[in-house]
C-alpha cells in the first residue's frame, strides 16, 4: 500500500491550536485514504 499516515484531529473543535490539548489519531493520509475509498467502491486495491 505505500505509506499510511496518522491523520491527527483536535479534540476541541474550534480551539485555537494553541488551546487545544489532545488529538484523536486516525489512520490516514492520502494514500490510504484513496485506497480505502476505492475499495468501498468495489475496486481492488
């Protein structure tokens, strides 16, 4: 598959990053999320 990526997303929506005090990570970053995209689609990957 390449590389997959950790896509990080505050957990304080809205905050200033400064502000924000944790993350929630999600396996992610383009090519995993083309890849996973395409196979909900039915398209081997």
């Amino acid at each position: 598959m390449g590389r997959a990526l950790l896509d990080l997303y505050s957990n304080d929506v809205g905050a200033p990053f400064h502000d924000v005090k944790s993350f929630a990570a999600y396996v992610g970053g383009c090519p995993t999320n083309i890849s996973v995209g395409a196979r909900r689609l039915g398209l081997p990957v």
